[in-house]
C-alpha cells in the first residue's frame, strides 16, 4: 500500500509539471532593453510545415526557401501572399489586389492610452493587420497578416528573425511562441492595439524576447 501511494504522490507531481508552461503577457515595450538570452533550441515542431507561396515580381516563390530581394511580404483576404521591394509598393499593389483590405489599412491605428507608436510602425503597419519586424526599431524585412491562424514563421523564412512588432488587427491579439526541445514552449501574449520591441519583453528563461519567435498565433 506505501508503494502505491508514494507512485500516486510521485505521478501527480509529474502531471502538474507537464501541464506548468511558462507564459508571459506583454505590457507596451518598457524604454530600458534586457540582456539577450540564449537562443531557442533545436526542435522540429516549427520546421516548414505547408509552402507558404508568395507573388514577387510576376513569379511565384517559395519564401521558406527565401525572399529572392523583396523586403516586405504582406497575406492578404483569404490568405495569398505577395511580396515587394518596398511598403509603399506594396501599399500601391494592395489598392488593386484588395481594395477593401486596402481601404482600411489608411486608418491610423487606434494607440491604447499612454502608448507612443513610432511612425513607422503605424504607417507601415495600418489597421487591419498584425506585423513582425526584422529590428527592434520597427525597420528591416516586414511581414503582415490579415487572417487568423497558426504562422510557422520557418514557412515564412522568418525564424528567430522577429525584433518588434504591432498588432492593429479588426478583432484579436497576437501570441508569440519560442519552440523548445526538451522545455516547454514560452509564449507571451501582445495586446492588440500596441507595438512592441523584442528587445525590451522579459523571456521566461532569462533576458529578452529579440529573435525568439518561432511561430505566432493570431
């Protein structure tokens, strides 16, 4: 009978760890960066998973293989992706590829109260999406979604590459998650209405959030 209850006690204990994964809720980026932390380990769970097929330049291309020069790559209505040069190229394409989508990407976003967007992010990042930026400071390679979902950023050539980002999207936030071998996943939660810098977003395992995010949920 003692063995039994000490595998009982032994097995519970056992459950409640697996069940214990470390998550965070993200406040708007603090001014003052953390030191950066370990990088993610290796896991398969966010290698490339479905072909994410984007429009550049009149050809197709597989971004988990690269983005052949483009630097902005942006998932319209109903999930086709097309990639440009520039954000105002891409803004200009959008007019005609979805007007409506279009439409309401000139809305400024709405800032949550005490909360100073840069504006670049909130140009280059208008109402209706989500954003992950390459750099802390809102610039570099740029990716946009307008639809929910499960982005395995492998697919987009995007791993452990995302530095900031902003949520403006018509209803939802955004949960970013490091993919871990052997640990739990880390997430951490952003507000909709917010940006953020990575660098300043405390990691549960020590330091900071820059080039964590391995896949995001919107």
């Amino acid at each position: 009978m003692r063995s039994f209850r000490m595998l009982a006690v032994v097995t519970a204990a056992a459950g409640a760890l697996a069940l214990a994964a470390p998550a965070a809720t993200a406040t708007p980026a603090p001014a003052a960066p953390s030191a950066d932390a370990q990088q993610s380990a290796g896991s398969t769970k966010a290698t490339p998973s479905k072909p994410v097929i984007a429009t550049y330049k009149g050809r197709q291309i597989d971004l988990a293989k690269g983005w052949d020069g483009a630097r902005v790559c942006t998932e319209v209505t109903g999930g086709a992706v097309y990639c440009h040069d520039s954000v105002a190229e891409a803004d200009k394409a959008l007019a005609t590829i979805d007007p409506a989508l279009a439409q309401a990407t000139k809305a400024a976003p709405a800032a949550a109260a005490g909360i100073v967007l840069s504006p670049q992010a909130t140009s280059d990042c208008g109402s209706g999406w989500a954003c992950l930026w390459e750099h802390s400071n809102f610039s570099g390679s740029l990716l946009r979604w307008s639809q929910p979902g499960t982005k395995y950023l492998s697919d987009w050539s995007f791993r452990d590459m995302a530095s900031s980002a902003c949520v403006f999207r018509s209803s939802g936030d955004m949960t970013v998650y490091d993919d871990r071998t052997l640990q739990p996943d880390p997430s951490v939660y952003l507000w909709n209405g917010n940006c953020y810098d990575f660098t300043s977003l405390s990691y549960p395992y020590g330091g900071n959030w820059n080039d964590k995010a391995d896949y995001i949920v919107l």
